[in-house]
C-alpha cells in the first residue's frame, strides 16, 4: 500500500528550531518595537515571545539592516510554514523548549495524524494566533469579519503616533539600550528613504527622552556618567542620519539647537494618515515638558 507516516493522537515531531539562532536574535521589547517601527512594521512577521520568562524581552530573527528574514533563519524549515485559516485544524504548533527557545512541532492535538510518506507533496500548516491579526488586516488576507477588520486598519493608520507616544515613557535602560543598538545599525546610504525617515524620528525622540531623563537625574547617580556617553552616541547618530537623509533645513535647525522645531518637522510627515488636529495632538504632546507622565495606552483620538 501507499506508504505514509503516522503520528498518534497528540504525538509530536520536532520540525526544528524557529528562533533564536543567534545571541543578537534576544532583544529588548523596547528596542525591538523601534526597530520594526523603522522597517514598516515587517519585523513583527517573525518575531515571537520568549515563553512568558520575561515580558520585556523578545525573539526577533530579522536582518537588523534590511528587517527581513536573516539568512541563517531563512536555511530553517519552520520559517516556510504557513498558516491554515481558522476554521481548519493546524498541523505544526509552536512550543518553547526549556531553555525557551521556540520549536515547530508537527502533529494534531486530538487525533491521529497521516502524512504521506511517498514523495508525495503535503503542505503543512500553523495558526499564529489572535495577536497575529493585525499582520493579517496589514498583508490583507485577514479572515475577521469586514467589520472588525475596520478597527484594525483604523489602529494601523494611527500606528506612527503610538510607536512615538510609547518612546516617550521609556526609561532609562529602554533609552540607552535603543541607542546603542540604532548606533550600531543605523540606516545605510542604500537603505530605502522612508527607512532613513523613519530612523532619523527615532533618533530625535530618543534625544528628546534622554534629555529629559538626564534632566532628572541625580549628579550622584553612578548611571549618569553612562548616560552621557549614550547622548553622546545619539548625537553622532543623528548627524550621520541628518547626512543621509539630505534635508538642508533639517541640518540647519540641528545646529541652531532648535530641537523642538526639528522635531516636529521630521515627525509630523510620518504621521500623515492621521487627521490634522489629531497629528497636532501627538506633537504637542510629545514636546510637553510632562512627556515623562505619558501613558502608551492614553488614547490620541479628541
């Protein structure tokens, strides 16, 4: 007969290793947020948690440069399996092992799964889950109703304002270990133009919330002397961005030391999807001297 391979009910095959493969892979929520901000929110595709050890941290196993999948996670199986829709029964599901790394498991949780085992081509899938939505509604193959797709969309277009409004209560150790890491991998000359906006409004909030933190800052604060040297960094950032990105303007207002106005010139076209009043809102209370009271989840609408 038809050769096949037979799993029993609940009986699982480990397909492999989905993340992490590499130390770099491990990042900080806060980073990983500005990061997938910057490539268009493309790096959320393949990014998964670390099995509820630390909320604050994340898998991410994109190219830190390009945001797509990075080669060595490209060689892995698991990255081609795609996802069923919802009325259908998954066959490959994701686990953490105990080290928390993240596995693909091949099989059905209650009943007994065939797969031909004759050459025969069979495509196997996996559900993402509901937090995987909003890449669904983005890449339009979403299977919610119209409706509720509706409140998705209107969440995407206000997405810009979000990621700015959440920088703006970041701490500390969120700050400096944002900077160093878009120190490290900032915008290249061939990278694409909206990249290098994006990068460059990162930058400048980051400054923005540096300062205000350094501001705060007790002289006697051991942390403080790091924390310098980190606005030092994000300085020579912003003028390797400002020399990319090739705006006259924006250069000259660096220099005058007019970081409210630069700031608000190079963050209020990125939020262009927003209305008017709404996109002023942000601004305005992105610049206040209260930013540090900012709450991610105070709603931006009027």
């Amino acid at each position: 007969g038809r050769k096949t391979m037979v799993l029993n009910e609940s009986e699982m095959l480990d397909l492999g290793v989905y993340a992490p493969f590499r130390s770099q892979d491990l990042k900080l929520q806060s980073v990983f947020l500005l990061k997938n901000y910057v490539h268009a929110l493309k790096c959320e595709e393949w990014s998964f948690d670390v099995g509820g050890k630390d909320d604050s941290l994340q898998y991410d196993i994109t190219d830190d440069y390009t945001g797509d999948i990075h080669e060595i996670a490209a060689k892995h199986i698991p990255a081609y399996v795609n996802e069923c829709k919802m009325e259908n029964t998954p066959t490959v599901h994701a686990r953490h092992d105990p080290q928390s790394a993240v596995h693909y498991l091949l099989g059905v949780q209650n009943k007994k799964f065939v797969l031909p085992a004759d050459g025969t081509p069979s495509e196997i899938f996996i559900n993402y889950g509901p937090d995987y939505e909003r890449v669904r509604v983005r890449k339009n193959y979403s299977f919610l109703p119209i409706s509720e797709q509706q409140s998705h969309k209107k969440t995407l277009s206000s997405e810009g304002a979000e990621y700015f409004v959440e920088l703006c209560s970041f701490c500390n150790r969120d700050v400096s270990s944002c900077i160093r890491f878009f120190s490290d991998n900032f915008a290249r000359e061939n990278s694409d133009s909206s990249v290098i906006d994006r990068s460059l409004a990162v930058a400048l909030l980051l400054r923005h919330r540096a300062r205000i933190l350094h501001s705060g800052m007790d002289t006697n604060n051991p942390f403080v002397i790091e924390f310098e040297s980190d606005l030092k960094r994000c300085e020579d950032l912003i003028q390797r961005l400002l020399h990319l990105h090739q705006n006259k303007r924006l250069t000259e207002l660096n220099k005058a030391q007019a970081f409210d106005i630069l700031l608000r010139e190079s963050i209020t076209p990125l939020l262009h999807e927003l209305e008017p009043s709404k996109v002023e809102k942000v601004v305005t209370k992105i610049l206040d001297s209260n930013v540090a009271s900012i709450s991610f989840h105070e709603p931006i609408s009027n």
